[in-house]
C-alpha cells in the first residue's frame, strides 16, 4: 500500500517535514512506474476507433453502410464494413497489420483506419 494514503500526524520540525518529502518521492516513483507498465501492458487493447458512414449506392437510401476500424497500439486488428442495401446487407471484415491490409481497402476504409489516429505523436 502507498505510504501517503495512511493518516500521518503532522511534521513537528524541518528534519520530519524533509523525511516525509521523501517518503513522497519514492511514492511517486512507484505510481510512475505503475503507470509505465499500465501503457505498456495496454498496447495491446483497442486503443484506436475510427468509423465512417456512407451510401454506396448513389441514387437511393441513406448512409446506412459503415465502415469500422478496431486497433490497437500497433496499428494492428480488424476493419469492418457492412453494405446496406435494399435486397439484404453484406458485411466484410479485413485483418489489419502495421496500418495495411492484405486485402484491397476501399476509401471508407482507409479513412476509417486514419480516424483511429493510433500511432500518431501526441
């Protein structure tokens, strides 16, 4: 348990007031170094999500058709895309590696994988 949760009594002269500055610092070395390995351990989650809406076919319905990108810190994991249309609905899936794909990606996907913003210098 972290040292500064627990109720001390207040520093009665300058050599308690230092000892306690110090027991803060090593606190805080150990919350930042948690905090270290919490971004590292989640690298691997989704951390990006991006989606786009659009109508494939011009002269009829609305943007019902999505495309849907899940990845995670490496720019790695699934887009989906569902075609809306009146005879049914069509829904495809490409893996995602490093940003590509195997797979020829339409614009909606790729706008979809840019939205995620994974990767990116914050």
């Amino acid at each position: 348990m972290l040292e500064f949760l627990k109720k001390k009594k207040e520093p009665e002269n300058l050599e308690q007031l230092l000892s306690q500055f110090k027991d803060l610092k090593e606190d805080f070395k150990k919350i930042s170094n948690r905090m270290k390995e919490l971004k590292k351990d989640s690298k691997f989650s989704i951390q990006g999500i991006g989606i786009v809406r659009f109508n494939p076919f011009k002269k009829s319905g609305g943007d019902q058709s999505f495309s849907i990108a899940l990845l995670d810190g490496d720019k790695e994991g699934v887009v989906i895309t569902s075609l809306y249309g009146r005879e049914g609905n069509r829904i495809f899936a490409k893996p995602i590696k490093k940003g590509k794909s195997e797979y020829l990606l339409t614009e909606e996907e790729k706008r979809a994988i840019e939205q995620t913003d994974v990767g990116k210098s914050s």
